[in-house]
C-alpha cells in the first residue's frame, strides 16, 4: 500500500484546496494537498515538505482526521492510502503553485466544498475537514 498524506489547512475559517494539473485522470480536479510519505518520513514532515515544494506554504502538522483507500489498479503494484491531517499555517503567506503538480489554489468556506468536484480519495475526508473547520484548534493541540 503507498501511504500518501493530506493537508486540510484552515485559517480564518475557511480551507485550503488546489486544483491538480497532473496525472491526467486528476487533471482538473480539486483535493486537499500533500503528496507521498517517503521511506522513514513522518506524516508531518512529509506534508511540511510537499506543501513547501509545491505551494510554498509553511504548515503546523496535527490530528489524522480520516482516510480513504484505492486498490492497486490494472498495472499497478499497490493500492493507495491517502490520510488526512489537520493544519495550519505558521506565517501569513499566500500558498502559490509552484511545481506543476497544481494550476490554481483557494481558500473555500464549509457551504463552497460541497460544489467543488474534488478527487475520488479526497471526498471520503470530507467529514474530517468539516470537523476541522468547525473547530481547528481541537485538532491541532
């Protein structure tokens, strides 16, 4: 199984999510970002480093707020796991696409993801984010 985390980043009650410019299966659609836990890496420093990397966005990692699970497809070696975790950001800076992984970035009220047509693992962790938005210090003590 490859371990892939997510961020739901709040500030100011409203969420974090970015458009995917690539695999072209996700191309278009908006998740929550993060990338792939490397060998050895902990869920908090993999998503300090992705959101570095491709949104130059510096994050406080807390709480796992969900999963959700794909079996390995046709070809594949292996299934996904993608694990939500609480954030938020630790200055004031603006998250800007900054490696191609992404096209576009915004910040979305609870009423807004409802319209979002977001990837298929990232629509599972929506109760989490919802609960994080509700209250994001409770998940980030």
């Amino acid at each position: 199984m490859i371990e892939v985390c997510a961020a739901v980043v709040v500030r100011d009650g409203r969420v974090l999510v970015a458009r995917r410019t690539r695999p072209a299966e996700l191309r278009g659609l908006w998740e929550f970002p993060g990338g792939k836990l490397e060998r050895g890496e902990s869920p908090g420093a993999c998503l300090a480093r992705e959101l570095r990397e491709e949104l130059a966005l510096a994050v406080e990692i807390g709480e796992p707020l969900g999963s959700s699970e794909r079996a390995a497809r046709s070809g594949e070696a292996a299934g996904l796991r993608l694990t939500a975790y609480a954030a938020r950001t630790t200055d004031n800076a603006e998250p800007s696409p900054i490696d191609g992984t992404h096209d576009s970035v915004r910040w979305v009220a609870a009423d807004e993801l409802a319209e979002l047509e977001l990837a298929p693992l990232d629509v599972p962790l929506l109760p989490g984010a919802l609960r994080h938005l509700s209250d994001p210090d409770a998940h980030l003590r």
